[in-house]
C-alpha cells in the first residue's frame, strides 16, 4: 500500500473528488471481455456511451472495444450498426514488422557468388480498435465479422451497444456507529462503533471483512459479523526499506477498509463493494 | 475483467473534469513559469512558494525536496490547518533521484535530491494560509521557509463556447465547420494564449495560435499512420528489425483547442485541451 506521493504537481481538484467518489467502488453491470477460443478472437460483447459524445481517445467516438485475433493471418471487417443512429467503424488497425535474416537460406546467387543471407519481413496484424458514436439514445446491435487470410468469413459476432449506464445497487445502507457512513465529513471522530449493512432485494450478503494496516503498512482482512462492533484505525505509521530508499509513512488520514462482499441471486456471481472509513491523527 | 470496464468508465468521468484543468509542463516554458517550485541555493532545499488547496479534502498536500539524507522536516500552519509531514524518504548511498518539479539547473537539468518529505494539510475554511516549515541537519537548522497555501474553489475556465454553442466539460461534438471561439477565465486568471489545430498525416497535432473571439476552422484529417516504435528496421544493416504502429480512422475529426492562462495568484501558467469533433 503506497499512499504516499513524493510529488503533487498540480492541484486537481476534480479528480481528487473522483478519487473520493471511488472509495466507493461501485461495479457497473457490463458484460464480461469474452474468448472465444475456437475462433481465436476475444472482444467485449457491451458497451456502454453517452449520446453525442466523442473523445480523441476513443477516435471521435463515445467508447471503444478492441478486438483481437489469435489466427495467423485473421482480421476484422464487415462491422455493421443495426441502426443509423449509431455509427459502429474500424478507428485503429495496430500491426507489428519484424525483419530477420533467413539464415535456411543460401546466401550465394545461381553463379556462387556471395550475396548474404536474404532478408524476410512478416507483418503481423494486432488489435482492431472500433469506435461507436450514438446519434440517439437507444440499444443497439453491432455485428463483425472475422475473416480469414483466403477472404472467407471464420465467424460472426455480436456486440451490445446501449447509452443508459445501468448499475447494480446491491447495498442499501452501510451504517457506521448509527449514521450512515456517506453522512460523515471527510473524517471520523467517533473511534469504534457499530457496523451494520442492509442488502437491496435480490442480493445476498456473504460476509464482512475489516482491513486494518499491519506494520509493513499492508493491510490485513478479518472477518466480522453483520452488526459487530469495530474499532477504527486511528494510526497508519510504517517504514519500507530498499536497497537504495528508505520511506516512511505517517498518514494525516488512517483508513479502515470494510469489504462487504455479496451474491447476485440471479447469476450466483460473488463481488464486493469497499467503504473506506476515515479517521484523523494530527501526531 | 469487469474492474478494467469500471476503470474506463470512471476514466471517461474523469477526463472529462480533468481534462479542464489539466497541467501541461511545458508550454511557454520560456515565457512564464509552469510550477512554484523553487531551489534555495543557499540550504539545497526545494520547495513550493505556493499551492492551492481544497477544503475539506483529504488529498492536499506538498513536497519539500532535500539535499541529503538525514535532514529531518517540521512544519506549523497559521489559522486552525492542520499540517503534518506524512512522508519522508531518504536515499541510501549515492542513490539520488530527480523530482519532476521543474527544479533545473542553468543548462535546465533536473537538479537530484537525496531526500523528501510529503506535508498533508486540512482545513474546514477557505482562505490563505501560511506553513512555517523547518529543516534540520541532525541539530543543526539548515533553513526555514513560508509557504502560502491558499485553500477555495477557483475555476480555471469559467465559459466556453464554439460557434454560438456553449461547451460543456471538455468536448464538443458539432456540424459547423468553422466558428467563433471564446473562453472566460475565471477571476484569479488570465489569458495568456489560445493555440488549435488537428493531425497531421504522422498523428502529431500541429499547433497555430489564435486570439479569443476569432474564428477558426476546424480539422477535416480523418486519417492517419502512426509508427508507435522501431527498431533496426530502416537500417539495411541490421540484421534484426522490428517495427510497431497503428492505421487511424476517425469517426469524426478531432481539432484541439489548448488554452493557456496565467494563474495570477500562484504567478504559473496552466494549459486547458479542449477537443472538437466535426460532424
């Protein structure tokens, strides 16, 4: 655990407040990246954008999937939107080159004369970047299409593109000593208390765990019972030597992780969601 | 997998508030200055004249840089802030590290430290503040330094807007292909520069500069081809060679407009990017 930052080179405010919003680590529901080994190519099956929303980094699309392939010679074509209100396109086509010399060769010509080892340069295609960019809102169906080195097609695939960002709730509160713990300011007073989770339908608490640091400065989970009394972490001081740095950390703002772990009833799928409690310590 | 999709998400979020603020080091190096980063030449010790702050933020904090390893840090802060030293690190031998804070020398080399030493600071109030840190050699006090940490809001970039249409965050997606550009800063900035252009056909951006209320045209260049690394492969003598890059089509053409403003506080100057695409 490096909290530490030698350097603040600027002061972004806006993404310190995203950092904030991230110590509640809330899954968006989106599909999974997806190998299909038979047909050696992995993409992700759903997207998710917003409309009339472009980025330089998605190529002047909302989002992006890369796609990539497994056989020698494979590509990717045929890409085709199911509506004109999504535009669905091919923006990045990596490649890599490699130059060798073949030394199965012979490096004399017909007449014996010296003339080197030929050199052979392959190219080999990479990933395919395609872009989306949503003219309404709505969900759409994206196909493509692998194809192989002699222009037949190997297979077809499917992505889902939808412009509503939808997420899982699993927990419906967290209380921390009575008060909801997004109620508390940017620290904790009260050291220990009661920690109590309530789950939304159609989500089944596993357990918890609480994740305090040891004196490397790692932090270490215990298991504790739903409504248990928990005492907060109130000092984070360790050292961390190498061969050529010593550091030492002396946090303004000790954390105390609760790793609330559930179960999707409706996919069985185990995840968790972390709160991190905040105490201060001036020393 | 689903943490790398969150990650984007969040990424996208971010870039999107971030990218109005962002701090580009080196624009108009020689003409203003990019960092309150400071050398006292007398001590060997770097430090920051000045820093903005945030209240009720756990994540203000900065960086005393030290010329050797066994200097120690203390630091006191006026009107209730709490200030701490929440880090320290000190290099072992002849081990030395350089520290990204635009410390250089007069040949603009990074000038290496042997040592430094975080200072986190909260305060519930806006308003400016000073932090009276000392260093110490051993016994011995090597220097004492203010330095002004101002903790309030400030916006960057108040207003913006392209052809008749206000941009909001960073981007803008429009069907006019040219148009007046204006921007307002806010009240502790000022204008200082406002450049734009798109990709040329190797995938670098081409810069012209611009005044505000002007009309520019945005970029058409769909395309381009892009060496990400070589090696040995243009040289007929190598023996080995090995070349990767990338074929771009945009969906719709990006231009760049980079604003830059003078932070008249802090007296640095920061760049906003704000992207264009032509429908």
């Amino acid at each position: 655990m490096m909290r530490g930052n030698m350097i603040k080179k600027t002061w972004i405010k806006t993404a310190a407040a995203a950092v904030a919003c991230a110590a509640l680590w809330i899954m968006p529901v989106q599909a999974e990246y997806v190998h299909d080994d038979v047909n050696g190519v992995s993409y992700n099956d759903r997207e998710t954008l917003s409309v009339d929303y472009a980025y330089d980094y998605a190529r002047g699309g909302g989002t992006w999937t890369d796609v990539r392939v497994s056989n020698d010679g494979d590509t990717i074509g045929n890409v085709q939107s199911s509506s004109p209100n999504l535009i669905a396109q091919i923006t990045e086509k990596h490649y890599s080159k490699s130059k060798e010399k073949d030394y199965s060769a012979s490096p004399y010509d017909e007449n014996q004369k010296y003339i080197g080892y030929p050199v052979v340069t392959k190219i080999k295609p990479g990933e395919t970047r395609i872009s989306f960019f949503a003219k309404k809102a709505g969900t759409y169906k994206v196909s493509f299409d692998v194809i192989k080195k002699d222009g037949s097609i190997r297979c077809k695939k499917y992505i889902t593109v939808t412009t509503n960002y939808t997420y899982d709730t699993p927990i419906k509160e967290v209380r921390y000593a009575g008060k909801l713990v997004y109620d508390y300011g940017p620290y904790i007073t009260k050291t220990s208390g009661k920690i109590s989770v309530k789950m939304n339908k159609g989500f089944k608490l596993v357990r918890i765990e609480i994740g305090k640091p040891d004196s490397t400065g790692s932090y270490v989970y215990k298991k504790i019972k739903n409504n248990a009394k928990i005492k907060l972490v109130t000092k984070n001081v360790y050292t961390q030597s190498s061969s050529d740095m010593k550091q030492s950390y002396n946090a303004l703002f000790p954390e105390t992780a609760i790793r609330v772990y559930y179960i999707k009833n409706k996919d069985k799928t185990e995840s968790y969601t972390t709160y991190d409690l905040y105490t201060i310590n001036k020393k | 997998m689903k943490a790398k999709t969150a990650t984007k998400i969040l990424l996208t979020m971010m870039f999107s508030f971030a990218m109005l603020f962002l701090f580009v080091g080196d624009v108009s190096a020689k003409e203003a200055k990019t960092s309150t980063y400071v050398l006292d030449a007398k001590s060997g010790v770097g430090y920051q004249t000045a820093f903005r702050a945030t209240a009720n933020d756990r994540f203000n904090s900065t960086t005393i840089l030290l010329p050797t390893n066994d200097c120690t840090v203390s630091v006191k802060a006026t009107g209730g802030v709490v200030a701490k030293v929440t880090y320290t690190s000190q290099m072992i031998g002849e081990n030395t590290f350089t520290s990204n804070s635009n410390i250089t020398d007069k040949e603009g080399k990074e000038i290496p430290f042997k040592g430094a030493a975080s200072i986190s600071v909260f305060s519930t109030k806006d308003g400016t503040y000073d932090l009276n840190v000392t260093v110490k050699r051993g016994k011995k006090q090597l220097t004492k330094k203010k330095i002004k940490v101002i903790f309030g809001y400030t916006t960057m970039i108040e207003k913006m807007s392209y052809a008749g249409k206000q941009i909001l965050f960073s981007n803008l997606v429009t069907s006019k292909g040219s148009g007046k550009f204006s921007v307002k800063v806010g009240k502790d900035f000022a204008l200082k520069k406002i450049e734009y252009g798109g990709y040329d056909a190797n995938g670098e951006v081409q810069y012209k500069t611009t005044k505000n209320n002007k009309k520019i045209t945005l970029s058409g260049q769909k395309n381009f081809s892009k060496i990400d690394y070589s090696y040995g492969f243009d040289d007929p003598d190598s023996n080995y060679g090995y070349e990767s890059g990338q074929d771009v089509t945009y969906i719709y053409p990006v231009t760049f407009v980079r604003i830059t403003v003078l932070d008249k506080k802090l007296g640095v100057v920061e760049t906003s990017v704000i992207e264009l695409f032509k429908k």
